[in-house]
C-alpha cells in the first residue's frame, strides 16, 4: 500500500445475521428454477416457505451452503467469473431495497458508504470490504475467509470463493454507478485467482481493464470521496430510508410472536442453535425465554423438535446424503441418538421413512 493511502473506512458484509434476500436475488439473476431452488433451500437446512418469505432470517454458513449448490449448478466449462460477469447489467443498486435508497439519497460518497456498512445484513454481502483513498484513486478491496464446509472438495471451495469475491465486487460496481449516475469508468479491477479458461467469451464486454493473480480482489475508481453532492442528495428522504432499514435489520421481530421468532432462528443454524444461545440472540434470559413459550402454549423443547424433524425429512429426501451425515447435520454426535430421535417422531427409522411410500418424496 503506497504511504499516502488514507483508509476509509472498513466493514465486515459476511454478517452472520441476515435475510434470504439475498439468496433470493442470486436464484433469480442465475435464471434457476422453482424445483431447483427449493432443493437447494431444503438441502440447506432451510424450509419450503422460505423461498415465498424475503424477510426469513438465515446464517451465513446457511447462504454459503447455497452459493455452492449454485456454483455445482454451473456447466463444467462455465467459471464462476464469466457467469456473474455476464449478468452484471441486470444488478442494480434498486435491488438493496431501502438500504440502496439510503445509498442513493445520501449527501456524499462517504454518507453513502456509511449507510451500507452500518446494515450488513441488508447488503447480504460474503466478503470484508476496505475503502482505501490517495491521490490518484480510491480502491474498494475485498477478502473473505475461507469457508469450512464438510462436504465440499478443496477444488469446489476454491470456486466458491472465486463466485463470492467477483459477486461481491461487482455488486459494489453496480451499486457505485447507481449512485453517482455518471458515466466514469472503474480504472481497474484486481482478483487474487488465475484467469478462467474461458475468459475470452466476455472479454469484449469490460467495464474497465481486469488484472487476475493479484494480491487481492479489488475495484479502483478515480479519487471521489470529498464533499461533492450526489446527483439525488435529499437529507430528507435518507434520513427515512436510514430509519426503515434500521427496523429491517432487526429482523422486524416486533411484527411476529415469540413463537414465530423461535421458529425462525431454529430454523436459521444448522445444527440449531442451543436454548442459551437462543436466550442470547433474543436479548431475553433463559428463564423469560421459557417462561414467554409458556405463555404461548409452547416451548423450546417443543419448537426445537417440530423444526428437526422437518429438516430430517428434507434432508432424507435426498439420496446424496446418509443417515449419518444427516444426523450430523442436525448436531447429533451419535448416529443411533438421531435414529431413536427419529424413530419417537415418525414411528419408523431414517432409513424406512426414506424406502416407505412415494409420497415422502413429493414437493422435491
């Protein structure tokens, strides 16, 4: 880093804590199908509904799952570079939401990027973003941890880290160019990966040059961060926006019941979360968490076995997967302890519920 480079500002977008918006949006961008994206939801611990509820909460470990089952979704021949560089033109900053308006409507670029690095979780983001400032540019640079996923090679990580930084980054492109509405080009774009095989289809198309095998994942633009007016600065209106994002990144919990909040959060880890944890995340003790339930005609017991047991019966409806690796996935050490678990729920084993009637396998 040159020594007149002046950090920004610096945010981590791989909040643990977000909707499945985000999720939705990419199924969507990469044209994939009901049938395929509801098997990539249930597959990832997730239930059918929440294909149909934006606003369903997920963990990151959870949209990571997905972004795999989408780069194995790809053509052999396809990289995950070309795909998402061919679809840049239908991302728009429009597609953040409220967050996005925020954005747009701000004062400055700095005011701008403030706003999408106070909500994460509205951004849906996989990477950690440095904003970096000299005299000659001003360099978003992106880097992301290595995701721990078990059933993935080292080959299929590698892929999906490659998917996670170019979305990322041109996510920001796009979003910088719904911003400032203007037509100065990016004056480089950086990636820490070897240039796909099959670069050349797009090669044509660039915004700007595009280096490969760099230190890091980056995006230049001419130096911009003073205090020049975006083209739609209005205090008002992002004022209000900053306000209904603020709500929305809290899950609007305050719609739900305690039951419905529950249910959610259980269903958002894989293995679920414990009853401390869930105590924790709700900002309630133990003792009020349960004591709440009650008062509903419930309790985490309950609600903690209802949600197993769904996610068993998804997780079975796909072959791939044995029954101890789904036992796993659902937090238990002991094959046998998920079989007697199973067993109380449904009457029969793992392995009878999946060769019973066809009418286990509907809807997949």
């Amino acid at each position: 880093m040159d020594t007149d480079t002046t950090v920004i500002s610096s945010g981590n977008l791989a909040t643990s804590r977000r909707t499945i918006t985000g999720v939705l949006g990419q199924l969507v961008l990469l044209s994939i199908d009901q049938q395929q994206a509801l098997a990539m939801l249930t597959d990832a611990g997730l239930p059918p509904r929440a294909l149909d509820e934006p606003d369903f909460p997920i963990s990151l470990q959870q949209e990571l799952a997905i972004c795999l089952s989408l780069v194995r979704s790809l053509e052999s021949k396809c990289s995950p570079t070309v795909r998402v560089f061919s679809v840049r033109k239908a991302m728009s900053i429009e597609n953040l939401g409220v967050l996005g308006m925020a954005m747009r409507h701000a004062a400055t670029p700095i005011a701008a990027l403030k706003a999408c690095l106070a909500y994460p979780q509205l951004s849906w983001g996989h990477s950690r973003l440095v904003v970096r400032h000299n005299s000659r540019a001003s360099e978003y640079a992106f880097s992301m941890q290595r995701p721990e996923l078990s059933n993935a090679s080292a080959e299929e990580i590698d892929r999906l880290m490659e998917y996670c930084l170019v979305l990322d980054l041109l996510t920001t492109l796009r979003n910088i160019e719904g911003i400032l509405e203007s037509s100065t080009a990016p004056l480089y774009i950086c990636f820490p990966f070897s240039q796909p095989a099959d670069w050349q289809e797009i090669s044509d198309e660039l915004p700007c040059p595009v280096h490969f095998s760099a230190a890091e994942a980056c995006l230049a633009y001419p130096a911009a961060y003073d205090d020049t007016p975006l083209p739609h600065s209005n205090p008002l209106v992002h004022k209000s926006y900053l306000s209904i994002a603020n709500k929305l990144s809290q899950m609007l919990e305050e719609d739900f019941s305690l039951t419905e909040r529950v249910t959610r959060w259980l269903w958002a880890y894989t293995p679920p979360l414990n009853r401390r944890e869930l105590a924790r995340l709700l900002s309630m003790s133990e003792r009020n968490l349960t004591r709440q339930l009650g008062k509903e005609g419930t309790s985490y017991a309950d609600l903690l076995a209802h949600v197993q047991e769904e996610r068993a019966k998804n997780f079975l409806r796909n072959p791939a997967l044995s029954v101890t690796e789904i036992g796993y996935r659902l937090g238990y050490a002991d094959p046998a302890a998920f079989s007697r678990a199973f067993t109380r729920w449904e009457g029969c084993s793992p392995l009878q519920w999946r060769n019973g009637s066809s009418t286990h396998n509907k809807g997949r």
